[in-house]
C-alpha cells in the first residue's frame, strides 16, 4: 500500500529542482548525461507509528518524499519463535537499524540497554572506518542513543564517531519542565527537527540520524485515537523541516541526498498503548524513501535490518568482511553503477 497514492503531494523535488534550474538558467534542450552529485544520507527514526495509522493519518510531507514508489510495510522483531525473535521494544529496534543485527547479536533487550555487545559495528562506525573524512551528525530526543547505542567515545565501540550532535534536552528540566501529558517531549521533538533542517542546510553532513520520540508517548497515554493521529501529523511537519533542507541543498549543489523514515515498532492490537510483544501490528512497521534506486527487496517486506546496508551502499561505501558476515540484512537499495541520468 503506498500513502502517497491515497492524497495529493505538494510540490515534487523533482519540480523543485527544475524551478531551480530555470532561475539559474540551466539548459534542458538536449538530453545530456549527468552526475547525481556526492551522495548524502539522513535517517529518521519517528516512535512507535504502526503502519496501519500511518496510512490513514494525512502526512503531506512523508507522501511527498515517498513519491508513487517510496513507500513500504517492513518489520521489527526478528523470526518470531527463533534464536532472532526480538522484543518489539524502542531502544532494541533503534539498534537493529544501527547494527543491522537482531538482539541475540547486538545484545540490546530493553531500553535499559544494560550491555550492548559493540563487536556488532554500527553504521557511524563502519563509515569512519571506511572513509576518515565521512561527516557525520546525530540530533536525538533521546541522549542514551549516542551514549549508549552507539557508544559515542567509547574504545570498545569505536571511540569519536560523531562530527556534531544535539541531543541531552530532556536532561534539561529548567529548560524544559517535565510535565503529565509530555509537552515537553513535543517541545524538544521540534527543537531537534529545526536544528537537524538547520545543520543540514548549513553544514551538509554526508551521514545523519534524527530521532524524534513524541508520537510514542502520546501512543501510551491514550493509544489509537485522535490523539495518536494528530501527534502523528505533527510529527510529519518536523521531518518535513528535514526533508525541504536536503532538497533544497540538492538543487543548489552538487549532492545526492537520500531521506529514510521509519519506526521502531509498531502497538498493540487491543488498545494501542502497549508493544513489546510478537503479534502481527507490534511487528508491522514501515519505511519511507524517495530514493530511485529501490530493488524488489524493498517491496518484499523488508526488516528493520535492511537499512543499514541499503544506506551503506548509497554511500557507496564497502563493508569488511568481519563485519558484512555479521549483518542479519540485505540491501533494498541498488548499487550506484548508474548514478546518471538524462533531463
């Protein structure tokens, strides 16, 4: 099922780029062969949005990032009732993504994350050890996904990964009072969506990861419902931010940018609230993407898995073998041998 064919999408990159053109003054008379640019990857991870409300609640801005093909139900969790079968739980799906491995490697249960096992990479230090001068940055609602998951300074997991990062706020309780219904988590969620669309217009890094937590916390509280539907438009306006800067950086210089969103799990049949548990919409999630390059995996159920080395290979960067043995994923993305194209 494909959102983007359920509602009109605002203006295409595609339209960008050509209104870009024609105020530079670019010539499209003769079909001319050329180079994508450098390729840039920014990965967002929303919380805890089933697939099923995600394709019933309006998201302009994901719909028009997916495009008519971007668009696909994965899965979390590992085999259910295998050596993999992995809790349908935050902190273990992030690092799912990071690692490309399911729990039984990466050793992340909970989102107490007591003792993840670093010999399983993640994708920041797979890029630096590929590539030195890879710029990476990470803007996070959540502090322990760079101090815990990724373990950022740490010698057993790869020591300084991380060019920039911006995360730690809801540390900060004069700043942001905590209160009941997680205002303050919303107020922290847009904080780091305007600093990731900031940075990446500034700074164009070639490797990002943003983590946005409110729709989770609303799913607690109240579960399926308008309350879960209109946290889920929200969250849509902040990766819209992020969206608009990576196109607006790829009409204006020579840069590819790939934009991945997905979640981490999705909620209980019953009520909404819950997840953690192996039934079919707490192992349901999706992935949103407006790359070009798309294989039949990507239409196939994809997990979670899947995405580091799809990321990894459009920036078109070699796994070692002691690494790439490890990996539980493939990639949904093609190599970049055709990274041309005509206008």
């Amino acid at each position: 099922m494909r959102i983007a064919s359920l509602r009109s999408s605002p203006v295409s990159p595609g339209l960008l780029a050509v209104l870009v053109c024609t105020l530079l003054g670019c010539s499209t008379a003769d079909p001319v062969a050329i180079d994508r640019g450098e390729p840039k990857v920014v990965f967002i991870i929303v919380d805890g949005i089933p697939a099923d409300v995600l394709e019933t609640v309006p998201t302009p801005f994901i719909d028009e990032l997916a495009g008519e093909a971007g668009y696909a139900r994965a899965y979390v969790g590992g085999e259910s009732g295998g050596t993999s079968e992995s809790p349908t739980v935050s902190a273990v799906g992030y690092n799912s993504l990071l690692t490309g491995t399911w729990a039984n490697k990466h050793n992340v249960y909970s989102n107490s994350i007591d003792a993840p096992d670093y010999r399983y990479w993640d994708i920041f230090r797979i890029a630096r050890q590929q590539n030195a001068s890879i710029r990476t940055a990470l803007f996070s609602t959540w502090e322990e996904n760079r101090t815990k998951l990724i373990g950022e300074g740490l010698s057993e997991a790869g020591g300084q990964k991380l060019n920039y990062y911006f995360d730690g706020f809801e540390n900060d309780e004069e700043r942001f009072p905590h209160d009941e219904a997680r205002q303050y988590i919303r107020e922290i969620d847009a904080l780091v969506s305007d600093e990731a669309a900031s940075y990446i217009s500034r700074e164009g890094p070639d490797l990002s990861w943003v983590y946005l937590e409110f729709t989770d916390d609303i799913g607690h509280m109240f579960g399926d419902g308008d309350e879960l539907n209109s946290a889920v438009t929200l969250m849509d306006a902040n990766v819209g931010k992020i969206w608009q800067a990576a196109m607006q950086r790829q009409a204006l210089y020579e840069e590819d940018w790939l934009v991945l969103v997905t979640t981490d799990h999705g909620r209980d049949t019953d009520s909404g609230k819950n997840h953690g548990g192996q039934s079919e919409r707490e192992r349901t999630i999706w992935i949103a993407s407006n790359s070009e390059r798309l294989n039949r995996n990507f239409y196939n159920m994809p997990g979670i898995v899947d995405v580091l080395p799809s990321l990894l290979t459009f920036l078109e960067l070699a796994v070692p073998a002691e690494i790439r043995e490890q990996l539980d994923g493939e990639t949904f993305i093609d190599p970049a041998n055709n990274r041309t194209t005509t206008d």
